[in-house]
C-alpha cells in the first residue's frame, strides 16, 4: 500500500506548532468517537439485565443468565446467521460491480459519461417501500420464489451505488501516469491494473466494501418484501421488538461487537510485528 | 480537480463500456424495469377492487399535482431535517476522519474498525438504546434542562431535534469513511509544505487541506443527504406528530390508503427533486462532474 | 425449525445450489458455505417452496403428516409447545416468528396470493379484520369441522362471527382488549374515562394508536357511537376530536405495538394500549395499570387461517385442533398473557400458573368484559374510506 506515496520514509520534522490546536483536534475527535459508542455501551450494559418480563427497556438488576444462554432464541441465531451472510454475499457481488463503475467514471472521459453518473445516483433516492414491492413484483413476473436469492440480489442493487461513489472518492485526483510509466515498463494492461491501480485504491474498495456490509446488514423495508418466508436479523428484530425484547439480542449484539473488536486489535498486533522485524 | 487521466498514451476505446456493462446491466434489469413500473403507476389511475385495483395508464398528471399540494410540509420538512444532519454529520466526521489519516499512525485500521463497529447493530437496537439515553426523566435531558437548551416541548425525544439526531447518528458512517477515504491519500509532505507556506492553520486548511478533502465530502454528503431525505424510520420512533417526513407520507399512502398511484407519484417526484438538488449542490461546488 | 429435510425439498436444493453457483462463480459461494454450513443450507430451503401453488393435497383420509410451515407473530408461543407438537402428531413444524405487522404482511403477500403462488406457509395468524379482508378476496381454505373437532371449546362470544359467518375461515388463537394504560407514578392519579387522555397536564405525553380499528373504537364509544355500526359521521367526528387534541399538541405520537418503551421509561403518562403488554410490562413496573375506560374498549383477534396455497391442510387442522385443547391453550396463555379464546379456562391455568388465572387482565371478570365491543364487518370500500380519513390525521 505504501507502494510510491512512501509515507512511512518522510522525514520527520519537529516543528514548533501550538500545541492546543493539535490536542483540541485529538479531543473533539475522541469525543466523536464516544458519541458513536454511547448506545453501545448502553445496549452491552442492558445485556447483563435481568428483567422479570419480556421487555427489557428499564433496568432491573444485573445477571449472568442471559450470557449463559445465548442461543435461547434460535430463530434470532439463524437470522444472525443469515444476515451475516447475505451482507458478506452482496458485498462481494456489489464490489466488483461498483468499482469497477467508479474507475471507468473516473479514468477517462466517455460518450454517455454523463448519463451514467447521473444514473449511479438514482438508485439512492428511490424510496424503499415502493421499490421492494416493485421487485417483489419483478421476481414474481420471472417466477422466482422470493427467498434467500432475491434478497441478494434486491441487496446488491442498492449497494453498487453506495460503492460506486465512495470508490470514486478514492480514485479522484489519482495519478494515471503510473499507469502509463508501468505499461511503458512492460506491463500489460491487465497486470497494470491489478499491480499498480488496484492496490493503491484498496483503502477505498475496503471502506465500501464496510459501508456496504453494513447496509445490507441493516436493511429493512426492500429485504422485507423480497424474503417471502425468510426471516433475516432485522427482520427479526423489528417485528420482535414489538412483542418483547429479550435481553439475548443485547448479547448476541454484544458478542458480535466483542468478536470483531478482538480481529481488529489481533491484525493491528500482527502488522505492528511485520513493520518491526 | 483533475480527475480525468490526461495521457499521451493510446488509451483502449472499449475499455470503459466493458467497465460498465456489468453494474449498468445488473442496475438496467433490477432497477431500471421496476423504476419503469414505478413510473408507469404514478401516472396512472386506480379503480375497480379496493385490494387488488386495476391500474389504467392515462398520463394522470394530477397525481403529481395532488401529491405536491398536500404534502408540501412533510417535503420541506424532510429536505431540511436531512439538510441539517448533513451538515452535522460533516462536522464530526471530519475532525474524526482527520485524526484517522493523518494521526492515528499504526492505530489507524483499529480506529476505523471502531467506527464502524457500532453499525452491526441493527438500526433499532441503536435507536432503543437512544431513547434510554434520552429519555425524559434520564439525566441528559434533566441537565440540558438546567442550563436552558431543551427545545420547545421541554424533552428531546419526539422532537425534530431527536429525529435530526437519529438521521445525523445513523447515517454519519456514510461521511467518516469517504471522508477518511480521501483524505488519507493526501500526501502529508504537502500538508507540511502548506503549513510552511501560510505559516497557520486556517489558511492552511482553506487553501490546501480542504479543496483535497472536497471529493470524499461531496461524496459523503450525498451518501448521507439522499437517503436521510427519504427515511422514514427515525421519525416513526423518534418523531412526534409534528414531524411526519414524506418517507413516512410515502409508507402510508402505500401500505394502509393503497394509493399505488399516489404512492408512486410521490416517490418519483421525490426522486426528480432530489436529482434536482444534487444538480445544484455539485454545480456550487464547481465540481466539473455530476459526483 | 425442522429437524429433517422433505426429499422434494432435497432435490430443489440440489437444483438450486448448482443455479446458485452460476450466478456467483464458484470460489465466492465456496467462501459462502465455508462460513455457515448448515445455516446456508437452511437458507437455501427456505427459498425452494414452490411456485405451482396447488392447493393441499393430502386427503387420502389418514391422519395428518408431512411438514407444517406456520408464520406467527413473535414470541406469540410458549417455549416447548412446538416439540411437545410434533411428539404427539408425528408432524414436522417449520414455525417462522415474521409476522410483524398487518398491513406489511398483506402488502407482500398479495402478488403471490392473486396468483395463487406459494407464500411460504401454511398457517398464518393474522388479526381478525385481516384475515376477514383475505377470506373476502378468496385466498382462504375452509376449516373442515372434522379436522378441529376441539372447536366446541371456544369461548362463546367467538364461536360465531360478524366477520366470517360460522367461523368458517378463522379460528381464533387469542385475544386481547384494547384499552389504556397509563403509568401512575407520572400521572398521580387514577385513570377512567377517554377524556383522561385530553387531560392538559398529560400535554405531549399521550399516544394514541395509528391503527384505525384500534385507535378510534374506544373515541367513538366515548363520543356515543360505536364501532358495532360505524358510518362516515361518526369516523369523521372521532378523526376530527383526533385532530383537534394533535394540533394542541396532546398527543406525543401515534404508535403501533412500539408505544411500550416510552410507557416503561415515563416518556408516555397514558397510552392506548393492548392488555398482554401490560401484563408483561407490570412485572418490571407495578406502578403501570390497564384499564377499560369507561365508556368501553374493544377486543382484538388473532386468528389463524390456512391459505388456499397450502401444501398440508390436514395437519394445518391438527394443529388448530391442538391448540384448542384446554390444558396445551393454557400453557399459551401462560405465556403470552392475553385473553385465552377457549372458555373455562381458569382450571387448567390454575393448574400451570395461578397468578395468570387470578389476574384479570388474562381472565377478565364479567364487567370489564361487558364494555368491550367488537367491530363490524366492514366492506372494503368503508376499510379505505375510514383509513384514508385517519390517515390524514396520523401523518400520511
């Protein structure tokens, strides 16, 4: 990733510079940060909470239980279960097809160029409950059974756009001579592409490929019309939520924040020890 | 902003259809055939069984008019609640995506997982945590009530304010990381070199940091603006009887009037305007594309 | 959840994987299966029901078999009913907890209905005045007399219907009464009438329901109408009070089930609300009551109704049969805490729970049940006239 902007190797300058400006970023930046962590801690304390009905919206007391039976509700593992996997599925499918999008906008100007940037940006300003019936009503004219394929492919459909433009925001102002000094090397074009294009756009393609995992894994409204009988986790939730609010939805949220959160410091670990031997 | 390669070489003329065709022709089936019938209903007039209508198209340009004359206050109302979370969600997303890129070193993947961290919980899990937060007896609301800064109806929840608050917190991930995205590859010598050449912060923002950060803004802004205009969900639970926005308007017409017509009346137009909007957002941006 | 998988299920699945790879290329749905196994095969089961949509087939005059598919509403089941099913019938239960919300249901149901396409399942418990609209529309079976022969155990006031003559179609699974609930620690005091809700010193901290039905029967009692015979007039004038108290900004929001939270939490002092919330909601907070105001409530209904697209009614009516038997509905209403649909029940409550058969919000006494009406049938041009009506009011 450090291929040519060799950020690591810039010599580092002490500079004398106001202190306060640099901390009062850090600060602020940091406070950003807790405000996007407040429910969570909120949702991981209440999963500890022991209420004597279904619902679980005012503390009662605190209780291991609730951990010690995790899976008690198995519609809601499967559900997770799913989810989770639709949102890895789509993702996948979208981000190919929307990279692929954003670097032909951006690389070289063509006939209909316009048209299609204006196009991308449909698919984000159509209203979800007139879209999810309107392609129930399309797999139905196919004659597919709405189910576990349809909610892909209803997923996907709204996750090119998401990708496609933050992508984009990534390859703007990319240096496409390094294109043209690595064919005049004696690349190919395709072995241009996925050596020296590619790489440098990663971050981008991870960063969609985050947003839209977590689309997938939250959408509502289209998913709901396109599952036929099919119960994803939102899907789950939102109509549990009306009848009662076990505290095992807090844990297994927690449990998924607990996971990831260990991945996450296990590769920071793992690439600290790679820069330093 | 040159975003376009501007190369002597001979570059393939088939290159960039081929780059297209699979999203175009994905989106051409699952979205631009429903898009059609979408179209097709708005413009069409609706009788004979209530459940199951037959739908006769009969370019009824007064379902447009209709939809626009009554519901004039949910539009305006949803343009400037998503106007106002944007504009939120631009301000704490960029010191968060600034520190991210340029000070957070080896923590930096950590961080970002973080902020995405709390986004794989689902939407209304969040939103219950929320109103425990801010609930009307908690200390949040008791404290900025002692210092005067709770709005009219003297809570937060079911207010504009909390249904600004949840579109700006569920939709900020969709600024921090275009954000982040476009700053991180600014090479931060020429951060170093404009600091020396306007010998301040500001200025230094102004004239170099922040024209670099403009596509990773542009595109976080309408990542969070276009979907906030239509949500409906933040005002079904942290709305009150005041703040209905056309998302809601839209689900109703839909889901208990049944009036396909009227529904799909104001989804297209909803659709054109916000089109109409980003037009002359970009435009004012002087942005030469469209995103 | 079944626990084995119907050979035509099987050779779907095979049919579908291999489609499946095609559409995403071979190492992506390898990576797929990888992560969830089993879970990816379920998801694949539960895409393969067909699109023949033949009606049931199975009445080859044994008893009931094969697979049942029922979509309930969540947590609408007492834990080791299902199982305790299966054991005694020998049918597999596919129980699906997705339905969530009437009018969303119908919504996506509809296309595949009217062309007699397979929903998904093959019992569905949707509330009375949806189930009535589905049986009008001709997407129903009929429930055989001989399949439930348990149906004498109804409770009297359900054995008939205004809306489904001779409880043909429908067979109630339980009820509740709307009514209010209000949280006596914010209020201060006692709760009886509708015009407690107008109340000035509960300004913002009063939900009213967005459902027609459930919103506006009890206004209309308390203004002298009814819902047993509603017309245009005396929806207007419910819609029109409605509107007033909302424009004085009375009322804090129009809810769905989700006006529980804000009772809990204090947000809301009085809310409409249904009596098996309560109930649960009480066990964490005592200071929260229920009433039937004064000039009256009503009951609501979920039925259970099998779809003329279902592949097994025989064992659909052996389920219906197994709910109706006293001592298995007890362990139901033990559970979810609402109004039992079977008479009598109060023995074999005792028996499981005391508190429940004592408590009347689950076992209601005479005179509570007396102010509780129910609705008319309404003709579908009336259902869209006075949704398009209140609609206007609640935001659409």
């Amino acid at each position: 990733m450090t291929a040519l902007s060799e950020r690591s190797t810039a010599p580092k300058k002490v500079r004398a510079r106001p202190k306060w400006g640099d901390y009062s970023l850090r600060i602020v930046a940091g406070l950003v940060l807790l405000y996007l962590f407040l429910p969570i801690f909120v949702i991981v304390l209440f999963s500890f909470n022991d209420p004597a009905g279904k619902f679980n919206y005012t503390w009662q007391g605190f209780t291991l239980d609730n951990w010690a039976d995790p899976f008690k509700y198995p519609a809601l593992t499967e559900a997770l279960k799913l989810s989770i996997n639709i949102a890895f599925v789509s993702t996948l499918i979208a981000l190919v097809l929307g990279t692929l999008l954003a670097i032909a906008l951006v690389r070289q100007r063509f006939r209909g160029y316009r048209a299609v940037d204006t196009f991308m940006i449909l698919p984000l300003t159509a209203p979800e409950v007139v879209m999810g019936a309107s392609l129930l009503t399309l797999f139905l004219d196919f004659g597919w059974a709405a189910g576990y394929t349809t909610i892909l492919i209803a997923h996907v459909a709204f996750e090119v756009s998401f990708i496609a433009m933050t992508v984009r925001a990534r390859v703007r102002g990319f240096d496409w001579t390094l294109e043209d000094a690595s064919m005049d090397l004696g690349a190919s074009p395709t072995r241009t592409f996925f050596k020296v294009t590619l790489p440098l756009i990663v971050p981008g393609i991870v960063a969609a490929g985050m947003l839209s995992f977590a689309l997938s894994l939250d959408d509502f409204i289209v998913t709901y019309f396109v599952s036929g009988s099919t119960v994803t986790y939102p899907l789950y939730v939102n109509a549990a939520v009306k009848a009662a609010v076990p505290p095992q939805i807090n844990v297994l949220a927690t449990a998924i924040l607990v996971v990831s959160l260990l991945l996450l410091a296990a590769g920071t670990l793992y690439r600290r020890k790679k820069v330093v031997i | 902003m040159a975003g376009v390669a501007t190369s002597g070489r001979q570059r393939s003329k088939i290159a960039p259809y081929l780059m297209i065709l699979p999203a175009l022709a994905y989106l051409a089936v699952f979205f631009v055939v429903p898009f059609f019938s979408l179209a097709r209903t708005s413009l069409s007039s609706s009788g004979g069984s209530v459940y199951l209508p037959t739908l006769t198209f009969d370019w009824n340009f007064a379902n447009f008019a209709d939809a626009f004359t009554l519901y004039k206050d949910p539009i305006l109302r949803s343009f400037g609640y998503a106007g106002v979370a944007t504009v939120l969600c631009m301000l704490l997303a960029f010191p968060l995506a600034y520190v991210i890129a340029f000070k957070a070193g080896r923590f930096k993947n950590l961080i970002l997982g973080l902020v995405i961290l709390p986004f794989f919980v689902t939407f209304l899990i969040r939103t219950i945590a929320w109103k425990t937060i801010l609930a009307d007896e908690g200390w949040v609301v008791s404290a900025l009530g002692s210092v005067g800064l709770l709005p009219d109806e003297g809570r937060l929840l079911s207010t504009s304010w909390a249904v600004i608050g949840g579109l700006t917190y569920n939709w900020i991930i969709f600024m921090i990381l275009p954000l982040y995205v476009s700053l991180e590859k600014i090479d931060p010598r020429l951060l170093e070199a404009s600091r020396d050449l306007y010998s301040g912060g500001t200025r230094s923002f102004r004239k170099v940091i922040f024209p670099l950060a403009l596509p990773g803004l542009l595109a976080g802004s309408l990542l969070v603006f276009i979907p906030a205009v239509g949500d409906f969900i933040n005002a079904d639970y942290l709305g009150s009887t005041q703040t209905t926005m056309i998302g809601n308007v839209i689900q109703k017409q839909f889901l208990v009037v049944k009036d396909y017509p009227a529904a799909a009346a104001l989804s297209l137009g909803l659709m054109g305007l916000i089109l109409a909007g980003v037009l002359m957002y970009t435009r004012a941006l002087g942005t030469e594309d469209l995103v | 959840m079944s626990n084995e998988i119907d050979p035509r299920l099987l050779s779907r699945l095979a049919a579908n994987r291999t489609s499946r790879r095609r559409f995403l290329g071979g190492s992506a749905a390898a990576g797929a299966a990888a992560i969830l196994g089993s879970s990816f095969l379920a998801a694949c089961g539960s895409d393969s029901s067909s699109s023949s949509g033949s009606s049931s087939t199975q009445d080859s005059g044994g008893p009931a078999s094969g697979t049942l598919r029922v979509s309930n509403w969540p947590l609408y089941m007492a834990d080791g009913f299902i199982a305790a099913f299966q054991t005694a019938s020998g049918i597999t239960v596919d129980y699906k907890e997705d339905y969530n919300d009437n009018e969303q249901w119908f919504a996506k149901v509809k296309e595949p209905l009217s062309r007699k396409q397979d929903i998904g399942a093959d019992l569905v418990v949707p509330t009375e005045f949806m189930a009535a609209r589905v049986k009008g529309l001709g997407w129903l079976n009929e429930i055989s007399e001989a399949g439930v022969p348990n149906r004498k155990n109804l409770r009297q006031d359900l054995l008939d219907s205004k809306v489904d003559e001779g409880r043909k179609y429908t067979a109630p699974y339980m009820t509740g009464m709307v009514g209010l609930a209000y949280n006596r620690a914010a209020t201060g005091r006692d709760i009886t009438t509708i015009d407690d809700l107008w109340d000035p010193a509960f300004k913002g901290r009063v939900s009213l329901f967005s459902d027609v039905q459930d919103g506006l029967g009890m206004i209309m009692l308390s203004q002298g109408n009814s819902p047993e015979n509603p017309t245009t007039e005396s929806i207007t004038k419910a819609v029109d009070l409605v509107r007033e108290q909302k424009d004085k900004g009375q009322i804090r929001r129009f809810t769905g089930n989700d006006y529980a939270d804000d009772l809990a939490a204090g947000n809301i002092a009085v809310a409409q609300a249904y009596s098996g919330d309560v109930v649960q909601l009480q066990a964490d907070n005592p200071d929260l009551q229920f009433i039937v105001p004064e000039s009256g409530g009503d009951w609501f209904i979920d039925t259970m109704v099998i779809p003329y697209t279902t592949q097994n009614q025989k064992a659909a009516e052996a389920w219906i049969d197994y709910v109706y038997d006293r001592a298995n509905y007890a362990k139901l209403v033990a559970f979810t805490q609402y109004v039992p649909a079977l008479s009598d029940m109060t023995d074999e409550l005792a028996k499981i729970d005391p508190a429940s058969a004592e408590n009347p919000l689950i076992n209601p006494p005479a005179e509570m049940q007396a102010k509780l009406k129910s609705w008319a049938a309404l003709t579908d041009e009336q259902t869209l006239e006075f949704n398009t009506l209140y609609a206007a009011v609640t935001g659409g």
